[in-house]
C-alpha cells in the first residue's frame, strides 16, 4: 500500500509547508501547523463556476443599487447584530464557547421563522432526538421546523437544492466533510472546502445561511482565517458562561454597522433579549462607595451606562496592575499621565480596574472614567451621585472627543442621570434637560472639577 502524504497547514491562514516548523511562513504566527492529509487535484473544475452565470464587463453607473430586503426573525436582539435582519444570499458565521447558547439561539430563530417561511436546520454534532428534547424543554412550535442530521457536505448541497428553504442553519462547519478532500473533518482544508461551497450555493439561490463556528482558547474561531474572509456576517457570543448574561457582537457586516451588540438573558425557556442593557452594567449600590464612575460607551449605534470600579491599596511589593473588560496597557499609560500631568502618586499601589457586567471595553472613551475611578479610590471619596463620564485621555494630558457625543448624553439623561462630565469638544450646542454638562480641557482640569462638586 502507498505511504499517503502528508502535509503541515497553518490553523491561522491556511498555508501548507511540507516539513514541520515552528513558524508559519504564510503569516509568521508561531506553533499553528498541524499535519494533514496532501490533497490530490479533483478531476472536475464545476465547483469553481462562477456564482452567476457568465458575467460582462459593465461601469459601476450602469449597476441598479437597490436596498436589500429584510427578514426579521422575530428575535429584536438578533436582529439588531445582523443590522436589521437577513439578507437573502447572505452567509453569516457565528461563533462562540461551547455552551454559551448558539444552538439555542438559533433553534429558537428558526422556531419563530418556521412559522411563515421554509426553513431547515441541519446538525452535524447533535442527533434529531436531542434537539427535539431542547425544542419541548423550550417550549417551542416546531411542527412546521424541517430538520436534517448529516455531516456529508454533498448531501447537504442536495436538501438544499431540493427545498429550497430560505434560511438553512449549519450546526456547525467545523463537522462537515467533502468527498473531493481526503482529509478529516475539522481540518483546515475541509472547513475552507465546505464554507466556500455553502457560500457559493447561497449566492447562487438567495438562500440565508447561518454557519455555526468552534472558537479556539484563545476565543478566535477555529480553522483558518480565511474563513471569516469568505462569509458576510461575522458574530460572536461573548459573556461568561456562569452569568446568566450574553452578548452578541458584529466584528463584519457587509450589511450594516460592525460592532452592534445585541444583549440577551440566558432563561430556563431559553434566550430572552434584554431591553434596557444599562441597567444589566449598572451595579444598585444602597449608598455611595468610592472607587466607582458610571461610563456611557458606545457599542455600534447603541449608547450603554457602564459601571467603572477602581480598587487602588497599599503594594506589599511589586505593584500590580490589573484589569477585566478593559486594556491593561492602557491602564499603565493612563497611570503615567496622571502622575505627569495631575501629580498624583501610584507607584507604590496596587491598581484594579473592572468593567461590571462581564462587558468588553475596547474604546480609548472609557479613558476619563477610568482615571475618575482611580482617583476615588485612591482618594477614598465617592464620586457625586447621577455622575457619568466619556472622554478620550492623550498623552499630553488633553481630553479627546467622543464620538456620538449628544446620543450618549441624551441616553444618560434618559436614565436618570443629571451630571456629566465630558470633553470640550462634546459641550453640547444646546441645554440638554436635567442635564448640567462639564466641559473639561486636561486632566488636571477634570481633577480640579472634581474637587468642587459635592
């Protein structure tokens, strides 16, 4: 019998070198090659057609752009992460730990689908008993719901063809398998194999497909890049798999806004979306506490109130620095320009800074916020009731802008809060109701201003 060939492929970006190395010469990431079965050349090019036929050359001007048609499904949240719902032909890949809720959420979109649309989903990792234990505990109507457990990719391609549903969910790529790969399920070649040609598929019939993902520990979904190149929508479930809280973010959407969030509560009838997500981030203290400052960020279009804690206490030796939902190399630099510009001491404290709720801030606006809370702490003196704060820190000491200023403040004022603290830049044109707004210029300046209020 022929020794079968082998070949070492990156995880990351799918490159294949014949020898083992320790670094990918395709992205130069280390320890991501594993070994595969050398894939032979298929005696047929058909699955490389093109998407619509025969194209032409024409200009741009001469393309009709029309808004795409929507399809709700009947879930506000989900709808809100895909940017306002389905789009025919679209492909979206939702990833997240194992757990978290993906299969519940979207046994419960297509629950909701099923009932005016034709719909299929199809389980790669769970059999028809076991979702429809899931479905009844659930207490969903899936008579209508079509359902189909089979992991080969070409009997997949055929159902769809066959019934030509308008939203077809795949749970998940990373069990599928072709027949013109020699190599396992789950491999870099079978996963990059099995999306392109559900990909292509769905442009080719306007069906909605919805790929399920394993992430790796790292929390990047699993299989090569390239993956995430080929689809339109790329959401990820976030939160911690002990709170009853979840999170849905937009990373692409070739259909709307990125970074869009949608916010659910994990129930015992499932994923129930959360209407008010500030007060999920908002902790209900019974009286002032020092070490705390109310942020109002900005996830897509969505302004949310996010509690800042700060902990400052006397080091023991070497001071630590720590931080949960937030950058903890922006928190050193931040340390530093306090003490450069403010004149305030850390080196010898502990510092740690947590973002309530399990949420997670990428934004420099938490900047302001953070140095608020720190100084509390450290100070040991609460920050002034219905307080809250958005501003950019620079290295120089000034105070950037936020974008969406005015939306962040009206949504403060909305929930109750009568005080702000804000950049120059963000000094609203106009009074907002109940709102006194401070516009500060530096950090020493925001410092000052915090000494005069009550």
């Amino acid at each position: 019998m022929a020794k079968v060939k082998t070949v070492y492929s990156c995880t990351e970006c799918g490159a294949s070198v014949p020898k083992w190395q320790g670094q990918c010469p395709g992205c130069g990431v280390w320890n991501t090659l594993v070994e595969t079965i050398a894939e032979t050349a298929p005696t047929s090019n058909s699955r490389f057609a093109a998407l619509g036929g025969t194209t032409k050359l024409q200009t741009l001007s001469e393309i009709e752009a029309r808004e795409e048609d929507r399809l709700p499904t009947g879930i506000a949240e989900f709808d809100r992460a895909l940017g306002g719902g389905l789009v025919a032909g679209g492909v979206v890949l939702l990833g997240g730990d194992p757990g978290i809720g993906k299969s519940t959420l979207l046994l419960q979109a297509l629950a909701e689908l099923a009932g005016a649309h034709h719909v299929l989903y199809v389980s790669g990792e769970e059999s028809g008993q076991q979702i429809a234990m899931r479905a009844r505990r659930l207490a969903l109507d899936t008579r209508k719901l079509k359902l189909l457990s089979e992991i080969n990719l070409e009997k997949i391609l055929a159902a769809l063809q066959a019934e030509k549903p308008q939203v077809a969910v795949i749970d998940s790529i990373q069990t599928l398998w072709s027949e013109q790969l020699s190599s396992a399920p789950g491999s870099v070649a079978q996963v990059r194999e099995c999306a392109a040609q559900l990909t292509r598929l769905a442009k080719q019939t306007g069906i909605n497909v919805i790929l399920v993902g394993h992430v790796t520990k790292e929390g990047a979904l699993a299989g090569p890049r390239v993956l995430e190149h080929i689809v339109d929508t790329v959401l990820y479930f976030e939160g911690d798999t002990h709170s009853s809280f979840r999170l849905i973010r937009a990373v692409k959407n070739r259909y709307g806004a990125v970074n869009e969030i949608g916010v659910f509560a994990m129930t015992d009838k499932g994923l129930k979306g959360v209407n008010n997500p500030s007060a999920m981030f908002l902790s209900q203290h019974g009286q002032e506490v020092p070490g705390s400052c109310v942020l109002v960020t900005q996830e897509g279009t969505r302004p949310l109130l996010v509690e800042i804690q700060a902990l400052v206490d006397q080091s023991h030796g070497n001071p630590r620095r720590l931080t949960v939902g937030l950058d903890a190399q922006r928190l050193a630099m931040l340390l530093a320009v306090l003490h450069r510009h403010a004149g305030i001491l850390c080196f010898d404290q502990d510092v740690f800074v947590n973002a309530v709720g399990g949420v997670k801030i990428a934004e420099p606006a938490a900047d302001l916020a953070v140095l608020l809370a720190i100084i509390s702490s450290l100070k040991n003196k609460a920050l002034p009731t219905k307080l809250i704060v958005f501003g950019e820190v620079g290295l120089a000491g000034e105070i950037r802008p936020a974008p969406r200023g005015q939306e962040r403040l009206k949504e403060a004022a909305k929930l109750g809060f009568t005080r702000a603290m804000v950049p120059l830049a963000n000094k609203p044109k106009h009074p907002i109701a109940g709102m006194e707004v401070i516009a500060v210029r530096r950090v020493e300046e925001a410092v000052e201003r915090l000494r005069d209020l009550d």
